[in-house]
C-alpha cells in the first residue's frame, strides 16, 4: 500500500508539470466549460485483450478516438479520427504501455507512436504523429468509462468509453 502511495506521489508530480507544458499548445482539444462529458472533445471507445483487471499482466489495447480541434492559431484546428492501438502492462489501479497512432486530421493522413501512464481510469498519452509533410506533437488526457453491459463497474474491464481533452502542436 506505502508503495502504491508512492507512485501515485510521483506520477502526480510528473503529470502536473507535463499538463503545464501542454497547456501552451497551439490547438487545445479542451472540454467547452461546464460541458457534460458526452460534449468532451475527445471521445471514442477502448478494448483490451486480456480483460484489464486487479492483476498487473500484459494487454493488447486500441482506442478510436475521435477529437475536435477548437482553440488555436488555426494551423491545427479541425476534426481528428485517432485510432491508437499497441500493448501495456496494466492493472485496474496503474500500467504504462505503448502504441501506433494513425487515422486522419485537417493535414490529411496520419502517422505515428506514443506512449501512456495510466493511474486508475486516468490514461495520459504522449506521442507524436506525422501529417501534412510535418510532424506534430499530441497530448491526450482521457478517462476509461466500462460499457453498461459491465455493470458500470471501474474494473475489470474489457470494452470502455473513453473521455478527455487534448492538446496538438507542430513539432
């Protein structure tokens, strides 16, 4: 239990300072305020194979996303379709993992990798992707909600609803 305080401190403060980061990119993918959570600008659904559970074990997982693109400099404004896809060591309580980032964007085509750090249902994913002849740099904050066929329970889960905010830069 002392350990899992422990990282839990510490992914808090390695978190905190990557959000200060990210809030000065140029395109924010951010919920408008008092926005209810089917509004958020990042949306989509999740899987993962095993079934994620109170166990740590390795997983296959892909998120569709879907993300709008709405405060900026104009460059990066516009509708995303992400799907993330890759494998993690993860459990209902933390996990990090890995993964390939494709889909489409106002740019066109897109390509890449990120990684993730997960505490509970809280992912926070970094990586960057290539689109329009120049690669960009992403930043997704989400929150997994299991589909009701689980009985809305915060673990196990193998089908989720996935929620959050973003944020897209040039590189």
């Amino acid at each position: 239990m002392k350990r899992l305080r422990v990282l839990l401190v510490v992914l808090t403060v390695v978190m905190g300072g990557l959000v200060s980061r990210a809030n000065a990119a140029i395109c924010a993918a951010a919920c408008e305020p008092g926005a209810p959570p089917d509004q958020a600008a990042v949306q989509g659904f999740g899987g993962w194979d095993p079934a994620v559970t109170v166990m740590l074990a390795n997983h296959e997982w892909y998120m569709l996303l879907d993300a709008e693109c709405r405060q900026g400099s104009g460059a990066e404004v516009g509708a995303y379709e992400f799907v993330l896809e890759g494998t993690s060591n993860e459990s209902c309580e933390v996990g990090s993992g890995s993964g390939t980032i494709e889909g489409d964007g106002p740019h066109g085509d897109i390509s890449g990798n990120l990684t993730f750090y997960k505490v509970a249902i809280h992912y926070y994913m970094t990586g960057t992707f290539w689109s329009g002849g120049h690669q960009h740099k992403l930043n997704l904050w989400v929150d997994v909600i299991p589909d009701s066929g689980q009985d809305q329970e915060a673990c196990p889960y193998e089908d989720a609803d996935v929620f959050g905010h973003g944020a897209i830069d040039n590189v």
